[in-house]
C-alpha cells in the first residue's frame, strides 16, 4: 500500500486546489477582483459587520505588510468597493469600510465560497462534514496558538 503524504502536506494542497478552484470561479463569473482582494472584502465584511476597520487591523488579520494592504485597499478603493477615511478620534490612523457596490460584491463572492464548499465536500456525508469541521477547527486553535504564542 503506497504511503500517504504528511498531514500538513495533504491540508495545504487541498487548500491549494480550493483556491485555485475558487479563482476559476471567480474568473468565470467575470469578478474583476484578485483573491487578495476578494479575501480582504470578505474579511471586512465578517470582522466588523460591514462597519469600519482600521488599515492596522486588516494587515493583522491578514498577516501582511502595511504597503500590501495600503496597495490592495488603493484598488478596492479605485474599483468602488471600499471607501477609506481618516479617523476622528486619530487622524494617523485610516478606517476602511465597504461601500454598497462592495457589499453587493461580498454577496457575490459568497455564492462562489458556497460552491467552492461544494466541491470540497461533494463526497462525503453531512457526518463526515460536520467530523471535518470539528477536526479542522482544533488544527486550526492548535496552529494558532503555537502561531501566536510567538
């Protein structure tokens, strides 16, 4: 029997074929977004209720660097999909929220992370799904707890 890859080697690739299959989703429904910017709108509009977020926070949550969101936000920002402005409390720091162009857009987008889902999942039964939900969710709080703790 030929020996399976490493755990961690099996969950990145199929991360990587879910991206690459959302992307193809994307790109079929004619989205003129990148996935970093459909990631950062996505992102936007769970962490803060479609309400603000600062710059600051997204590259936190995001885990990149403060010139790859400024430069992702300028696009959403020229595309319509955000808007940015300076704090009243701060003026240093900025705040980015979606515009309604860039809440329609999240609505899009979740149609093609539900199907993307789909495909992931389309072999297994509710039981097992829900099996690798709970699995996943504790790699998960193990991977960023060790992350974290850095």
């Amino acid at each position: 029997m030929d020996k399976l890859p490493e755990l961690g080697r099996m969950i990145s690739y199929c991360g990587h074929l879910g991206k690459l299959s959302n992307d193809q989703l994307l790109r079929q429904a004619g989205y003129d977004v990148t996935p970093v910017q459909t990631h950062l709108l996505l992102h936007l509009a769970c962490w803060t209720g479609e309400q603000e977020a600062s710059q600051r926070d997204l590259e936190r949550k995001l885990r990149l660097k403060p010139s790859t969101v400024n430069g992702i936000v300028d696009r959403l920002e020229a595309k319509g999909y955000v808007s940015r402005r300076a704090s009243p409390q701060d003026g240093r720091v900025r705040l980015v929220s979606l515009t309604e162009a860039g809440r329609s857009k999240v609505q899009d987008f979740h149609v093609i992370v539900e199907e993307t889902e789909r495909r992931f999942t389309a072999s297994l039964s509710e039981q097992e799904r829900g099996q690798l939900r709970k699995l996943l969710s504790r790699i998960i709080e193990n991977l960023e707890n060790e992350v974290n703790s850095v």
